[in-house]
C-alpha cells in the first residue's frame, strides 16, 4: 500500500504510540548509545568530542553511573581534573559500592598532588572489592612518594 492510500488513523496511531511509551527505556536507549559513541571516541582520543557524547547521556539519563566515569576519564585526559573528579565524585554519590569509582577518582586525585586524598579513595576500593588489583598497585608507588620509602601507608 502507498503513502497516497494509507489510512488516516495510522499517523495518529503512531503519533500515540510515541507519546505514550516509557519514557525511562527510552532515554535509556538514547542515552546508552551516545555512551557508546562516547567509548569509542575515547579509544580514538577525542577527548572533546566523547564529553559531548556522555554528556548528551547524561542529559537523557542524570543516573547514568557508567556515563559519569566515561566522562570523567575523557575530561581527566583532556586535563581537567577538577571535572574529572566531580564526574567520579558523581557516580559514587550515585552507586556507592563501584570501587572502579573510587580507584579512578583516586588517581586523578593523586595526579593532581592529593596524596592523602588518593590513599583514601585507593583503600575504599580495596574495601569494596579486595580482589581489584589496580588500588594494589598504584597504592605503593604512591606511599613512596608520599614517605620516600616503599610499603602501604596505613593512616
């Protein structure tokens, strides 16, 4: 059947259908794949253009705790560390048990001098998940700057 001969009622049962699906799983699509497209550009390091993505899903989606992290490694490897650290400051205010979160807030904050700040966001990790190896890792070097000596610095 042509456009010419398409009954009346389908456009405004389309025009229904859209408005009344859930709005939620919408966004949710919407916002997953500009997560996506924001990945990929951070594989490409195009810093400024995965920002714009994950923030694209932020917008559709504010609870979009992958989105925040996303954005905070794009705005950390764009130099902007304070942005960086709101972001993963976000999604842990947003899932308080992603020790990814913390780990990554850890390094921007060791990065930016922090050495206190960071040791506590390695050992929140390592509480959450004593299995993730990178707090385990990064934890001791840090220490040696901080102390001038190697070992875990225990408060």
């Amino acid at each position: 059947m042509s456009a010419k001969h398409c009954p009346t009622f389908l456009s405004p049962l389309a025009l229904l259908s859209a408005l009344t699906l859930p709005g939620a799983a919408l966004g949710q699509q919407t916002a997953e794949k500009f997560v996506i497209s924001g990945e990929a550009k951070i594989v490409k390091q195009d810093w400024d253009g995965a920002t714009a993505n994950l923030t694209k899903a932020i917008e559709l989606n504010p609870k979009y705790v992958e989105a925040y992290k996303n954005r905070g490694l794009a705005k950390n490897s764009n130099g902007d560390k304070v942005g960086a650290i709101a972001d993963y400051s976000k999604a842990i205010d947003l899932d308080p048990k992603d020790a990814s979160a913390y780990f990554n807030r850890g390094g921007v904050k060791k990065a930016k001098g922090d050495l206190d700040g960071s040791i506590a966001d390695y050992s929140k990790a390592i509480e959450l998940n004593p299995k993730y190896a990178h707090p385990y890792m990064h934890g001791p070097w840090q220490c040696q700057e901080r102390q001038g000596r190697s070992g875990w610095c225990h408060r």
